[in-house]
C-alpha cells in the first residue's frame, strides 16, 4: 500500500550578503521623554551608566530633554534598542523606540 501526502511547493529566495546586512542595519531611534517624576540626577546617572555618556553629554541631553520634551539618545536596531529601552524602563525613565 502506498500513501502519498499531498505536496508543498515552495519557492526559494535568495539574498546577497550585502541586503541581508542592510536589513540589519535599519535604524530605529530610543527617544527619552520628560516626565514629572525622574529628577535631573537620576536621568544623568542612567545616560552615563547605561549608554556610556560622558558628564557633560548626559546634562545636556537632561536638559534637552526638559526644554524640549524629548530627545533621541541613540540609534540602532531594533532588538538592540529594545534591550536599553528596557533597562532604562526598569529605572523609571519614560522611554520609546521610533
């Protein structure tokens, strides 16, 4: 006795190496929002800490942010940016990928 399942044909995509990198590489931007809660010092403290800003960087992105409303703090994919939006989160930042 023979059984024969139906067949699926599929169809086969191919990519270079360079649009399979360019599809990685699009950037999405971690926008830092101003809130009533988090002090100037605490949004200092998690600039330098998490994304490595210098001092001087994160008081001007705080105060960007304060005059402003908002301020993109880095760019990136979007899993990596999604990991930092997490973090700042967990920190009590009011943060968004774009």
């Amino acid at each position: 006795m023979n059984i024969r399942f139906g067949e699926t044909q599929t169809q086969e995509q191919t990519f270079t190496f360079e649009e399979l990198l360019a599809g990685l590489k699009v950037n999405h931007r971690l926008i830092l929002w101003n809130d009533e809660v988090n002090t100037f010092e605490h949004v200092i403290y998690c600039l330098i800490k998490y994304l490595d800003y210098s001092d001087s960087q994160a008081e001007k992105i705080a105060w960007k942010v304060h005059n402003d409303g908002k301020c993109n703090i880095l760019e990136g994919s979007f899993t990596e940016l999604e990991v930092y939006r997490k973090i700042l989160q967990q920190e009590g930042l009011t943060v968004s990928i774009d």
